[in-house]
C-alpha cells in the first residue's frame, strides 16, 4: 500500500473475483481460499477495484513488471507481476472487472 510513509515490499498472492482482488501470503492459501465460492475467511478484506485505475507503475519503484493500483477511494497499492506478460494480463483484466455499473 503506497502512502505517506516507505512500506517494505512483502510476498502476496492474488485472487481476482469479480470486483475484489483478494490478498494471500502464500500460494496454498491462495488456491484454497480463492478457490471458494464464498470468498474465503471472515477476516479478509478485500481491495474493491470498482471503479480503479492501474497502470504500470513507472517512476514509483525500480522494481521490474510492477503496476499501480488506485482505488475510487484513492488508496495506492503497488503490486508486482512474475513477468511483462503477466503484468499486462493483470492490468488488462482489472480494467475490465472494474468498470462500474454505467460504464
């Protein structure tokens, strides 16, 4: 999460369902909790990526394949991708899930 304050980067896992891109610290988790249909534990709280903005983040990080996700509500993250290719597959398939409802 980009703010005021440096945030050391961590490892996380991503599940994209619908409107909400889900957090996990490990691929396990991922692929269990992801997998369900309910969304996971109670405790989760999703990033909602109705209404975002992302794009490759390019003077943000030096970090390779990383992209900038700015929620409506105008929280910053910045997540990095395995490789180009991924990274312009999650770019391309946020823009699509988070188009609102009169777009």
């Amino acid at each position: 999460k980009v703010g005021s304050a440096i945030w050391p980067w961590r490892r996380v896992f991503s599940v994209l369902r619908s409107h909400s891109l889900f957090l996990y610290k490990d691929k396990r988790e991922a692929v269990l909790k992801g997998a369900a249909l309910g969304g996971g534990a109670e405790e989760e709280q999703p990033i909602s990526i109705r209404g975002c903005l992302v794009d490759i983040a390019y003077s943000e990080t030096k970090r390779k394949h990383a992209l900038r996700l700015t929620t409506q509500d105008f929280c910053e993250y910045l997540l990095q991708a395995e490789d180009r290719e991924d990274m312009l597959e999650w770019i391309r398939v946020i823009r699509e899930n988070s188009k609102t409802d009169n777009e």
